[in-house]
C-alpha cells in the first residue's frame, strides 16, 4: 500500500483519540455489570445509546454509518459479525456474545468490541472466546515502527491455526479518525514482512474473528448479519491502537487489562 494514503496522527490528534478510546473503554467497563441472560440485544443497544449520550456526552458512531440504525452490532454464538439487535432476541444462559461500539468525541472514533460470556456457557465456547482474545493480544504485539501489516496478520493467523481454527478472511481491521474506515486495511492472515511499513501516528484497529469450524460465512437476508457456514461458534475482539514511536499503544485498554501492557 502507498505509504501517502495513510493518515499520520499529529500529537493533538492522537491526544483527541486517546479521550474517546478511554471514554469507549469505560463503557465497556460498565457493561460488564448489565450484560447478562434474560435481556433483549434491543435493550444493551438501548442501554448503550443511552449511557454514549448522556454519561459520556459522546456519540454513537455506528448511527447512520452505511446506513445503520443502532449504536451496537451484536453477534451471538455463530454469528461472526455484524449482528443486529432485536427486541426478540434474548440472551439465553448458555450464549457467547460479541458488542461491537464505536464513540465519537469531539470529531475522533474509537472502535472495540468484546465477548461476553454468559454463566451457562459450556467449556468450548470459553476456550474459543479465551483464545481469540489471546490472537488479538499476540497481533497487537507484533505493533512497532519498521514492522509491517503482514506481521500483525501473520502472527494471528499461526497463533490460530496452531489451535485448529479459522480466521475469517473476508472482514478485517481498518484505519481509523476523523472517520471510522480509514486506510489501511488490516488483514489477520498474511506473511510477515509484507504489506504496509509502520510508521509512528498512525492508528487502525485489530479485530480478528475466529471460527471453530470453517471459515466460511454468509450474510443473511436482513443485510448485516454475518454467520458461520457450518453453524459452528465465532468469537471476535477488537481494539484500537496507535503505533508509536518505540513500540504500541492501545487506544481503548480497559482497567482489567492494564497487566497486558505493563
């Protein structure tokens, strides 16, 4: 990719960045105590549109994107992506979770998501969501000037396929600021030394989404929702970073990950 397309982040903007990724981290923070069985995924898009507005005094940045309704996507169980909330839709005991949210503060968008596990959810489904997030972690730190893009998708994709699953290939992680898609595209297979040559200031997300069983999948008639082929699980997490100039920062860190980075 040419190097010129890429926004660099100037030291004031990264600083806007970083107050919407603390903000977006503190919603999933508190999310953490709400999420549970018996709610509708209409209710969490509720909730979180309420909280993004009126605790945050902040946008909901998935609103009008595309043409969106919502301030979250919602994927359960194997729904890779994209999943839309429904008043119908009732989180049972036994669900896996992804929310997906995207903040607007002054201008600037941080873009997570996480998994949710409810009590009832049986052991593999845990190992799948443990080990997705460990993916993104071993993608996240692959981050650094004079790295390059296929680095980061190279290392998840080995990290994956070692544990016998699959990394979606038709979805991947993007550049982000003043817009939620920026270049560059941020593939989670790859080869290393390949791709675009990191430079410190710029800022894109990782998101990789693994499957259990195939990697195929297929959007459904509603036009979001992104599920599994095979109908096996799918789990995904998401953060924003920044490179910087000695190494990563991650842009929505919450709280309890604060050991990841020490």
């Amino acid at each position: 990719m040419d190097q010129r397309h890429v926004p660099i982040k100037t030291d004031q903007e990264i600083e806007k960045m970083r107050q919407s990724g603390q903000l977006l981290a503190q919603l999933f923070t508190v999310l953490e105590q709400y999420v549970k069985p018996g709610l509708s995924t209409m209710e969490i898009n509720q909730w979180v549109e309420r909280y993004i507005i009126n605790q945050l005094n902040a946008r909901p940045a998935s609103i009008g994107q595309y043409g969106y309704p919502y301030a979250i996507n919602c994927s359960i169980n194997n729904e890779a992506c994209h999943g839309i909330p429904l008043s119908d839709r009732i989180l049972k005991s036994s669900d896996i979770i992804n929310l997906d949210i995207t903040l607007e503060k002054e201008g600037w968008i941080a873009d997570s998501s996480k998994m949710f596990i409810m009590p009832d959810s049986p052991h593999h489904a845990r190992k799948l969501v443990s080990d997705t997030y460990q993916a993104m972690w071993v993608g996240i730190k692959q981050v650094k000037p004079g790295a390059y893009l296929g680095d980061v998708g190279y290392a998840i994709q080995s990290y994956i396929e070692s544990l016998g699953y699959n990394i979606v290939r038709e979805y991947c992680g993007h550049g982000i600021g003043q817009r939620m898609h920026e270049p560059p595209q941020v593939l989670h297979f790859g080869l290393p030394q390949q791709g675009l040559l990191l430079q410190p200031g710029m800022t894109f997300t990782i998101e990789p989404i693994v499957n259990q069983g195939s990697r195929k999948v297929h959007t459904l008639s509603d036009g979001w929702t992104v599920v599994t082929d095979d109908n096996r699980l799918s789990a995904q997490f998401e953060h924003t970073v920044l490179v910087t100039d000695s190494g990563v920062e991650v842009l929505t860190l919450r709280p309890d990950e604060l050991h990841l980075v020490s």
